[in-house]
C-alpha cells in the first residue's frame, strides 16, 4: 500500500463510504479504485485528484496533503544517477535490494535523514 492508497482508504472509511459508491461518484471503477489504494496503480491524475477532493469536500491543507501524498505514492520508482559520483550509484542499488528487509525504525530513520533541511 502507498502512502496516498492508505491516507484514500482512510478519508473514505472515516466518511463511511463504499468503494463502489466513491468510485461511481468520481468516475472510476470500483476494481481501479481498490487498486489505487492497495498500490498497484501509479499515481493518479491531477484531475482525479480533484474530484477526490471534491467529493469528499476537502481544501486547503487537507487537499494539500492528499496531493503531497499522490506526489509521492509512485509504487515502481526508478532512481537516475547518470552523472552523480558511484556512491549515488550505489546507495540507489542497495537501497533497491533491501528495502523489503529494513525494519520500521530504519525506514523512519531514512525519512527523517531525508526529509531534513540541507
């Protein structure tokens, strides 16, 4: 699941709503809605997003996250680093190899080393 699918699947249960009814209501099908919360879709559209806000009624910093979220819920990520020194190289392989193995802890540790001001 990505971080968007889960924060979708949250909003939806806290509002009591279906699946099914979401997804006639923003003009999906229930099958690709199930499949964009549980991370086998890309990100979506910039116009998806809106009739998700939309429809749940959301705006300013609420709609701000969800498409922070969207922004960086792509499942399949590919890391270019023509031109950065080999330990960039590196670090992008490694990390490649043994996400599915780091621990919860060294997964925020990452984050938070990331998510820093420079």
């Amino acid at each position: 699941m990505t971080p968007f699918g889960s924060a979708m699947r949250e909003l939806r249960q806290r509002k009591g709503i279906t699946q099914r009814a979401l997804a006639q209501a923003i003009g999906v099908t229930p099958a690709y809605l199930s499949a964009l919360e549980h991370g086998h879709r890309g990100r979506p559209t910039f116009e998806l997003l809106q009739r998700i806000a939309g429809y749940f009624n959301i705006i300013w910093d609420e709609a701000d996250d969800l498409f922070r979220l969207a922004d960086t819920s792509d499942p399949k990520v590919v890391i270019d680093t023509a031109g950065l020194p080999p330990e960039y190289t590196l670090l992008a392989n490694q990390l490649s190899k043994r996400i599915s193995t780091l621990t919860p802890e060294m997964v925020e540790e990452i984050n938070r080393l990331l998510e820093s001001p420079q």
